[in-house]
C-alpha cells in the first residue's frame, strides 16, 4: 500500500518483530486482547489458555464478548484452520517466565508465518510497567497515537483505595478455591497487582511457608487460621467459590487475569476499595 508505515516493536523477551506495514489483524490470548480493547486495538478474534473452555469466561472477557470479537477456544488445543482464515499479520500473547508464550504454542504462529509478540505479566515487571508495555503496543499498532494523562482514572482510583485502606485497616488474603478440601493461597509478591496493592497499603496475609512460588495450597482450615477480615476469591470460570470462610469476613471478587490495562484497574481498585469501606 502507497505510503504505508512501517512497524516495529521488541517483545518482552528481546524478540523484534518488524513489518512494511503496521499491523490491523491482532489476534491475542483474551487477557491481551482484552487489555487491547480498553487502549484502542480491536483484535478480529481471541483465544484463551488450558484453564477456559469453549466459550468465553466471563471473568476474563472484559468488554471482547460486548464488542462481537469472536472467541476461538484454548490456545493449546486450536484448530489452525479458522485461524488462517482470518489472516491475522500479528498475534500478541502473555509472558510468565520471560522465555515462552502462555496460551499458544509459538509453532503454531511460526507455522502461519505470524510473528508473535509477547509481554510479561510476571512478577519481575512492577505493574506500572506491564500497563507501560501495554501502552506502548497498542500505541505502536494505533500508528504512533497515545492517550495523554489519566484518562482512565486510575491514579484518582489509587488514591481513593489508599485512603481506605489506610482508614480501614482490614486484612485481605487473596485465593482460589480448587474444592471443599483445598485451596491455592496466593503469595503477595508473586503478583504484580498485589505487590501494588500493598504498595497502595492494602494489608495483604501472607499464607506462611511452604512449597509453590505464586500459591500456597491448602486446606480451608488454614484460612481460618489467617483470620482475614476480606478475602479477594479467584471469579475466573475454572476456580469455585470460598467453600469456608471465618464468621464475619467479607468476600469480594479477584480477577488474576485483569486486562493490563489503565482502565480495568481503576474499575478493579475501586471497586476493592468499595468492599472494604463496606
């Protein structure tokens, strides 16, 4: 095309991507896709990771489902053909570990001829800097154009949880129920959104020692025993509902997997500070 941009962008694990042109076709796991939405890409179709199913998980669609972008099912197990049919020119994934794509095994893009980037979510990035890495992708795919200030709000949704916390003072112990007799504790420096939470004065419970580097797993019992005043409980599709909870503790939903984007986590800290005002 006469006057078309080129494109460029290094990944999160030093992986640069160029192209003649800026890409338009974006297909990404739900929780970038979604993240994308919010800052102005709209991605032709999305696909989710080993824990969704065939259909979109509420907890994790953000405004995709509303905006009629097509849900392709788990990356791990999908069907090439349909992808190819919508002829994406990128495909834009999570990174955990700095090395590997989440949800979709890189074969399948290199097969295709798609190059994939990938952005951390893990803990080594603070999250100010994962939204940072979101920012400058989707600004890079808008050709250049970004959103000046604080348009979502999220320093003004900041300030109002710190002043809560502050104020309030509540414990929170934030988990994902796997059943009536075990539970995955989350550890709060493993996760970024935590990490900020507790930066912002959120007095998050560490579930003690024990094995697994993000999770503590348990049984309720221990719960009990932290005696939280408000538990955060995992609201994505595969994770059940506190099972247990000591008498009088508060619950509000935790989604692991927000958008990084500015936008769901204003609507996420704010809505935390709501539940402990309560």
């Amino acid at each position: 095309m006469s006057g078309a941009q080129p494109w460029g962008f290094t990944d999160d694990r030093g992986t640069e991507r160029v192209a003649a042109r800026v890409p338009e076709r974006v297909v990404a796991y739900v929780r970038a896709g979604a993240a994308l939405l919010d800052l102005g890409v709209t991605p032709v179709a999305v696909y989710g990771s080993g824990h969704d199913g065939p259909g979109y998980d509420p907890a994790k669609a953000g405004g995709l489902d509303a905006a009629g972008v097509p849900y392709l099912g788990p990356g791990r197990a999908l069907d090439e053909g349909p992808l190819r049919e919508l002829r994406p020119d990128l495909i834009v994934d999570v990174t955990y570990d700095g090395k590997s794509p989440y949800a979709l095994d890189e074969a399948v893009a290199d097969r295709l001829g798609v190059p994939l980037v990938a952005l951390s979510v893990g803990n080594e990035l603070t999250l100010p800097a994962i939204l940072d890495r979101f920012g400058e992708l989707s600004a890079s795919l808008r050709a250049g154009a970004r959103e000046s200030g604080d348009p979502a709000g999220t320093g003004e949704a900041e300030a109002v949880l710190r002043e809560v916390a502050g104020r309030t003072g509540r414990t929170v112990l934030a988990l994902s129920g796997a059943g009536p007799d075990q539970v995955h504790l989350a550890r709060p420096q493993a996760w970024p959104e935590l990490a900020r939470l507790a930066a912002l004065g959120v007095r998050l419970l560490d579930p003690g020692p024990g094995p697994g580097a993000n999770w503590l797993t348990a049984d309720w019992g221990r719960v009990a025993e932290l005696r939280p005043e408000l538990i955060l409980f995992d609201n994505r599709f595969h994770a059940v509902p506190p099972y247990e909870t000591p008498p009088g503790t508060r619950l509000a939903a935790w989604n692991p997997e927000i958008p990084p984007s500015p936008a769901a986590y204003a609507r996420f800290f704010r809505e935390l500070a709501e539940a402990l005002a309560a």
